[in-house]
DNA sequence: AAACAGATGTTAGATTTTCTGACATGACTT
DNA sequence: AAGTCATGTCAGAAAATCTAACATCTGTTT
C-alpha cells in the first residue's frame, strides 16, 4: 500500500527507539551529547527521532562492538558527511589519523572498515 | 537503504498520528471507541500506532468527509473484513443494510463507494 | 420549534513518559 | 593507583497522554 517513509521525519519518541535499536535511553542520550546524532524535539523539548535517526543509531551501536570509540565514529563522521556539505572546510583525515583509527580497530580483531559500513544489523529487521 | 515498514508495529505516539492525518486527540479516540480502530498500548496506558493505524484514520477521515456516520463505516468494515476471518459467522450486510448506506451516501451529493475505496490521501503523502 | 443524536470541543485531575543533572560503577589505560 | 570512557541509577521537574464529564454545533425527528 505504501511505500518508503520520508526518512527525515521525527516521529518516533524514545521508548520506541530504545526497543528497535536495543539501546538504553542513557546511551542514546550520551551518543547525542556527544554529537553522533541530533533528533529533533518537541515544543515541550522531548526528543522525536527519525529513522535515519535510528538507522544512525544502529550504525553507531554496530562500530562500538567492533571496538571504536565515540571520538573515532563522529570523526569517521565528519569526514564521511564532508563531500556533499556546502561550507565548512573540507577537513580530510591526516595519515596519522587515519592510522590511529585503525589501529584502534586492529586491537579488537574487528574485520576492516568496509566490512563495517557494509553492515547487517540496520532497520530492514523491522520493515518488510 | 530501507524499506517497506513492518506496518503493524505500534510506534507511533497520538502526537504523531495526529500530525499526520490532521485529526484532533479527540476525534481519535473517539474513533477507537467506536471500534474502527484498535491501536496498541504501552504498559503505562498510552496509544501506540502503527503505519496501519495511520492508513485506517485516514481512510475513516476520508469517509467521514464523503459523508458517511461511524456506523456505515463500521458497518463497512465488519463486512470488508469478513473473508479472511477463521471464526465470526460470516456476516453480509442484507439488501436493506446496504441500501440504507448508499441513501446515506446519496444525500451527501459524494462520490460512488468504488471511488472512495481507492481515495488518495493515504500516507503517500509522507512516504516516498 | 423543541427535543434528540452524532461528532467534536474543552477542561480537570491523575498517571506515564521524558528530561536534565548528578553521582556511581566497571573495564581499560596509563 | 589514578584517570578516562561508556553506561547505570536516581531524583525532581516538566511534558504528554489518559479518562471522564460536560459543552457545543449540526443536522434530524417529532
């Protein structure tokens, strides 16, 4: 009957996030403090997610049990987001960066990052 | 990236729904208690929709639009519903019944049944 | 016209959900 | 041992939702 959700509409309240991502309200909170994700919020400042929200969330919870850290997954973002973002300088990652990332991950025997962004566990386990 | 929404999954609060069908708390409600809908609860008590719940609402503002009182409506769908049901005497509306639905149609000036069946405003709107 | 019925508005009081902030803790690093 | 990171837990406040009751508006019936 219908289709693909506008993926950029906040409506999903936290308790629902917390079941589809099996995340605690503390992590996904303290993943927004630390700025991996920004949901929207209400008039009445409750937080409304999205499903990108979600599919980020599960992405972000994926590269923690492959061993990286919070620094390491918003840089992975920052650089990620770059190519398409208007101003903000084109802040690429130096070598040394780079090399400290995955060095990061070659601690935790995880599979290489393009196993990672390739990942399994997004929203497809709730849509059909 | 996804998909097709697992559209029986209640993850919608009444904020949401209301939102997205244009509809007041109110009315909602009153729609649940008059049976059209029968959407999910938490354990604290509060609606839960799912994307079929949003479908429904729209389809019920849609009759109601054209028309129709809550009675045809749920009339309708007792019958709509019937076929694939295991138990619940396989109900038909009589002759009777269905006239009267349609003279109740007919003093609004809407549409034949066929047409609004297949009425627009679906969640296409928000989906794409 | 008065009475009635159906659908919706409005309000009040209770309960649930979510929020922020603070402090606690477990696992690693150093 | 001390420090850091990610998360747990708790308290108090605010927002969102609930039910129930009564109000109102629009047609319908008598």
């Amino acid at each position: 009957m219908t289709n693909r959700v506008r993926r950029t509409m906040p409506i999903l309240p936290i308790s629902i996030v917390m079941q589809l991502t099996d995340l605690t309200a503390r992590q996904i909170r303290y993943y927004e403090e630390q700025k991996l994700i920004s949901p929207a919020r209400t008039e009445g400042n409750k937080r409304m997610f999205s499903l990108n929200d979600v599919d980020a969330l599960l992405e972000i919870k994926d590269y923690l049990e492959q061993g990286l850290n919070v620094a390491g997954i918003r840089k992975l973002y920052e650089t990620k987001e770059m190519p398409q973002n208007d101003q903000a300088e084109p802040k690429t990652l130096s070598d040394a960066e780079l090399r400290s990332l995955l060095r990061e991950e070659m601690k935790h025997q995880a599979r290489p990052f393009s196993q990672a962004s390739q990942r399994h566990g997004d929203l497809s386990r709730f849509f059909k």
